[in-house]
C-alpha cells in the first residue's frame, strides 16, 4: 500500500506536462547524433562563408566613403551591375580600387576584405603597395604549403624551404597566394571560397526544384492512384532509365550558353524520381488514416488535405533524400564543371580540378584543395542524411540507435 | 508467374518506346549536326558547297524532321540494325563491340572484389559491433562512400603515378606495347587497369558493406537467432548460416540493380584515366552529335537497367518462398 502515494505525483507529473512535438523530439535525437551535429554546424559554417564570400576574399572594397559619398563595391560580386556606375563608367577604375581611390580623391577610405585576392583575374605589380603580384605558370605554390616547410624545417633540421621556394623567395616576399595559384595567376583560395557560394547555391536552389517536382508528382500520384498513378509511375520510372548523363547535357545544349541558373534548372528537373517515389509510398500509407477521412468528412478540399493533412507527417521521411540530394546535387555540378560544362563565368570547384587535371604533373595544388572541399561537402550532407533518417524514424529509436 | 513476366516486358517494351523516343527527340534538338561538328573539327577553311551538304543530309536521313528520323530508326533497329556512326563512318554495333572490352574488363572484376571482399568485412563488423576495431573500419567506409570518385581518381593518379611513379598516369597500353611479350602484354593492360579498377570498386565496396551491415543488424535481432544460441550453435555458425542466409533477399535485388552498371562503365572515370570504354564512346558521341550511336549506346543502357529491374524480382521470388507473382 505504502507504494501509492508514492507513485501517483509522478502519473500526474507525466501526465500534465505536454508531450514534446514531432520535431522536438526529432531534433531531440539528431542532437545525439555528434558526428551529425558536427557535419550540420560545418554546413552552416559553410554556408555563411558562401554568402559573405566578398568578405572574406576579394578586391573590391566592402564599404568606401570616396568624393563625399558611401558606395559598397564588393555587391559587384553577387551581380556585376550592382556594381557603382561612378567607379565603372565615369571614373573609370577598371576593377583596381587601392590606387584609383588613393589618386582620385585622397580623403576617401575603405573598408577591405580579410584576403586582398580576386577569383576572376590575378593580381598584377604594384596594385596594392607591398603586396607582391601572384606568379604565373607553375610557380604559384601554396603559402600554407610554404608555412608546413617552414615548420617542418623547423623541427627536424631539414632544408625544404629553400629546395621549393628558394627561388621565388629571392624575388622578394612571398605572394599571398593561401592555397596556391593557377597557371593564370588566379588565386586558388578565393576561388574556392566564391565557388563554396556557386556549390551552396546549386545545391539549395536545385534540389528546391527537384523537391516540388517530386513532391507535387508523388502526392498526386499516391493520393488520387487510379490511372493517374500508372502514368505518373511510368513518367517516373522513364525518367529513372535514361541516362542522366544524356538528360543533363542534352538539356543544357538546348541553351545556347548555359549559365549557374541553366544548370539548377537542369539538375533540379533530371533529380526529383527518387523523392517523387517515396513521397507515392508515404501518401498511399497515410491516406488510409483515420485524421484523413475525418478531414474528408469535415469537408475539406483535396488540396487542404494533401498538403495540409498528409504532407506534414510524410515530410520527415522526404527531408532525408532531399539532404542526400543536396549532397549529390553539388557533385553534379562539379561533375559537370570539370568535364568542362560549367558555367565560365563563375568559380567552381569542379573547373579547379580540370585545371589541375591538365597540370597534373606540377600542380598538386590545384586537385588537393577543391578535392577536399567536395568530400567535406558531401560527406556533411551525407552525415546530415543518416542523421535525420535516424532522428524521424520511430522503429530505429526504439531499437536503441 | 508466366503472366506477371508478360506483363511486366509489355510494360518494359513500353517504356523503351518512350526513352529512344524523348532521347531522339532531345539530341535532335541540340544545337549542331554530326555533319557540322565533323567537319568544324576537320578544317575550318575548307567550306562545303551548299548542294553537298544537303546532298550528305538527305543520305544520313537528316534532311527529314526528328520524328520521320525516329521511325526510321526503329524500323531500322527491329531488323536488328543499330545503323552506322555517322563521323566514324562504322556499324554502331561494331563500335560498341570495339569498346565493351575495355569496360568489362574493369567492371567485371570490380564488381567480383566488390562483393568478395563486402561479404566478409559486413559479417565481420556485425560480429564485432561496437567495439572500437569496428567503429573504426565503419567510419572509414562510410568516408570511402562520401569520397566522390573523380576526386578519388585524381587523388590516386596525384600519389601512385606523379609522386611515387609506381603506375602509368592512364591510358591502357604503354607506347611499347607492340613489341611486349604476351605475359608482358598482360602485366601492361594489368597496370593500366589497376587504379581506375580502384576506383570503380571503393565505393560499392563501402556501400555493400554498410549494406550487409544494416540488414544483418535487424535479423540478428530475431527469436530464431537468439534460439540458435540457446541451443548452442557456435558463434560463426550463427553468424554465416542462421543470419547471412537471411539476409540474402535483399542481396539479390541489389545485385539485379547493379547490372546496368556493369556496361554503362563510368563516363567520367574513364575520361581521366582516357580508358577506351563505354563511357568515353558516349561522351565523345554525344559531343559529336553522332545520333545512331548514342541511340545505340541509350538503347543498350535503358535495357540493361529495366532487365535488371525485372530480374531482381524475379529473383525475389526465387530466393524468398513467400513471395509469389500470381
């Protein structure tokens, strides 16, 4: 008897406080997950990089107060014409800030970014005083590269500083060329830092198209069946058989000069089958639930219940391919970029490496650098993946996982 | 059974209507003709006459629109005849047959590693699950999987051919070939073979492992294992024969799945190891606008995959008794 009064407080406790919702509790059990909350905070990280690339790697300046007046070149960055028409057509500055602000209106000042670098030309002598123009050819040696050396001799007594870089450094200071330069003297860094923006974007904005197509085809498909799922089935399944190889190139030869947006489009519209199928599976399961035909018997519409009803408890299984999407939207395009389809305009990861398959002999550096930001990209959607698959499906929680 | 395989190659010729179909219509519209790019890349100053060129066009049919093409096509391909590449000017069946070679002979043995060495290594991290032996090798091959092969490719050719020199860079001869003897010639191709053969078995290795892995994990969970213990099976014996036998169900559908994979080759891989497969036959015909070999080339694929579809299955069936297509 004496058990009771000691059980009973804790029924009521448990009963009054609220259950957590479905993605509490999923976030709950992502948040178990390390290598998945690491994975997420680096494709945060990333992510943020992306979006203030022109910060962190560029040559035109953030914020310049020149002849009275605030201008913020580096938006030239994310659209060429927002750059200024005073330092384009009326003052003429040709893309080289440091000097033209200096001569044309000696009171002005600005604010730079982190890495005096730009990802579209090399930098030239005398653009900035003592910093040291990038070197052409096979010259343009990775500083971190230099700084390894460094240590290395450091430590163990040896002389490879002055083996690699004993040339270069007679020439005065080292250019500041992070992870090295291309055969044009275009720095390797902000490359890469403004292609993790082309990556970011073509993954985000791709697999947006691939997940209202397949969503909108899935739904339709599972919810209304009937002959309406044969043909959608079979739209998928032809999708599903033809090379994507022909699909992507194919389509994107039909534009005459396929630029960033092209390319989403393309991917976006060749990757929804996988997501169109399992939204099928998860809408033919739950129309047969009973919220559904009470729904049904209220008198909501079709659409109400479709997206409202049923797709809010399907999404969480459907966020799964769309993370691993994400992953194998980025490894599309930097396919696509280094069999030489890419977008010319814009930096790319994939375009470093095909510059680097072409000097492989000499520049490492080319391929070592992009190539790790692709498999950190990838693996981080791919750890992102597991780690919502795991959180949102109740049977592998209980197992213990 | 005799009627749902019916059905289901009814469907199947179906949908292969569709796909030559759209693929015809699609490499059709690029912009570009085989006769043009051929002759761009021959000479640029030497200009065709107007009347040879329409004259070439209507003997390569292309003077008719896409569709009038299409069906001459299929009729042509219901005889049996895949028609000839137009720049090479060879039976596109010849050209295939030329190249399929190469490909198998990194797919095939690719595939048998693959599975060779997944097999053990899944029933070996189920054995050993949890401790840190396995954690390790788990994370490594789920790292492996991540690892996108061109990446890995490069990364291979940057360390065992320019840095350590201990393997050819690509290509599948050396220049000497010709003069080699026959086990010399072997050791050749053999060498060439080797890095893009990693590459085409690292990440199916990693995922067949993770694979096995994951279902072994939900059938040792079952009474009938936990039964077998009881009774005093052996730990091996447990593992091998009460376990993996159940797991082979679902082993088998991949394995129909992986079929088409097996002459599709890898366009990409064998674009940086220049290997003369299947893969770079389609991107240089695509490139070329060649139109009866890459229809040729989708033809073989699309069929490849939705057979493998159907034998997966069919094999279904055959390995597990519960299932019936009547």
């Amino acid at each position: 008897m004496s058990s009771v009064p000691v059980e009973q407080p804790a029924v009521t406790a448990a009963l009054e406080t609220p259950s957590r919702g479905f993605w509490s509790e999923a976030w709950r059990q992502f948040r178990r997950r390390k290598l998945s909350l690491a994975a997420l905070a680096f494709v945060i990280g990333m992510g943020v990089s992306a979006l203030f690339a022109p910060a962190i790697a560029g040559t035109k300046p953030l914020v310049t107060r020149y002849k009275g007046e605030l201008y913020f070149p580096a938006m030239a960055y994310y659209n060429r014409s927002w750059e200024n028409a005073i330092f384009r057509t009326q003052d003429k500055f040709r893309g080289r800030y440091p000097q033209n602000l200096k001569q044309k209106d000696p009171e002005s000042w600005a604010i730079w970014p982190l890495v005096y670098q730009d990802p579209q030309r090399r930098l030239y002598r005398d653009e900035w005083e003592g910093i040291p123009p990038n070197p052409t050819g096979a010259k343009g040696k990775p500083y971190l590269y230099y700084l390894w050396l460094k240590g290395w001799d450091s430590l163990f007594g040896t002389n490879y500083v002055e083996e690699e870089f004993g040339e270069l450094l007679k020439d005065g200071p080292l250019p500041f060329n992070l992870f090295g330069a291309t055969d044009r003297g275009v720095d390797v860094f902000a490359q890469m830092v403004h292609g993790a923006q082309t990556a970011m974007l073509v993954g985000f904005v791709s697999m947006g198209i691939a997940a209202a197509i397949g969503i909108t085809t899935g739904a339709a498909a599972g919810y209304f069946g009937g002959w309406i799922d044969i043909l959608l089935s079979r739209v998928i399944e032809v999708v599903m058989c033809i090379p994507a190889l022909v699909l992507i190139l194919a389509l994107l030869a039909i534009v005459e000069r396929p630029s960033i947006w092209h390319i989403m489009v393309v991917i976006g519209i060749t990757g929804w089958t996988g997501i169109a199928r399992l939204t099928r599976g998860e809408f033919l399961k739950l129309k047969q639930m009973e919220y559904v035909t009470a729904a049904k018997a209220l008198g909501a519409g079709r659409a109400r219940i479709m997206f409202r009803h049923i797709l809010r408890n399907a999404l969480a299984p459907i966020l799964v391919p769309i993370a691993f999407g994400i992953a194998s939207a980025i490894l599309v395009e930097s396919a696509l970029s280094f069999l030489g389809f890419g977008d010319p305009t814009r930096p790319s990861w994939g375009k470093l490496l095909d510059q680097g398959r072409d000097s492989i002999q000499e520049m490492w550096w080319l391929i070592l650098f992009p190539g790790l930001a692709i498999f950190f990209t990838v693996l981080a959607y791919n750890l992102i993946g597991e780690g919502l698959q795991e959180a949102t499906d109740p049977r592998m929680r209980q197992a213990g996982h | 059974m005799i009627s749902y395989i019916v059905r289901r190659v009814l469907i199947g010729v179906l949908t292969l209507f569709v796909i030559t179909f759209l693929v015809y219509g699609l490499i059709r519209s690029m912009p570009g003709t085989p006769l043009t790019t051929a002759l761009a890349e021959m000479d640029p100053t030497k200009s065709i006459r107007q009347e040879d060129f329409e004259r070439l066009k209507r003997t390569y049919g292309l003077d008719k629109p896409w569709y009038e093409g299409y069906v001459v096509w299929l009729a042509n391909v219901a005889e049996g005849d895949l028609g000839r590449s137009i720049p090479r000017k060879q039976p596109v069946a010849r050209l295939i047959g030329e190249r399929i070679g190469a490909t198998l002979l990194l797919t095939v043995p690719s595939l048998i590693l693959a599975y060779v060495l997944s097999i053990p290594l899944g029933l070996w991290a189920t054995a050993h699950s949890g401790t840190l032996r396995e954690r390790t090798t788990s994370t490594a091959l789920y790292m492996l999987y991540a690892l996108p092969t061109f990446v890995a490719a490069l990364y291979l050719q940057l360390l065992l051919a320019v840095k350590l020199e201990w393997l050819p860079l690509m290509g599948i001869t050396s220049p000497d070939y010709a003069h080699m003897s026959v086990f010399g010639k072997a050791w050749d191709v053999f060498l060439h073979a080797l890095m893009p053969m990693i590459c085409f078995t690292y990440g199916s290795l990693a995922y067949e492992t993770r694979f096995i892995k994951s279902n072994m994990e939900e059938v040792i969970r079952q009474d009938y294992i936990r039964t077998a213990r009881a009774k005093g099976v052996g730990p091996v014996r447990v593992i091998v024969h009460h376990a993996f036998r159940n797991t082979l169900i679902p082993m088998v559908t991949l394995i129909g799945l992986t079929l088409p994979a097996l002459l599709s080759g890898a366009v990409i891989l064998e674009r940086i190891f220049s290997w003369p497969g299947m893969g770079s036959l389609f991107f240089e015909s695509l490139r070329e606008r060649d139109y009866p070999t890459i229809m040729g080339l989708t033809l073989m694929f699309s069929f490849l995959t939705l057979l493998g579809q159907l034998l997966a299955d069919l094999l279904y069936a055959v390995v597990d008794p519960r299932v019936t297509y009547s």
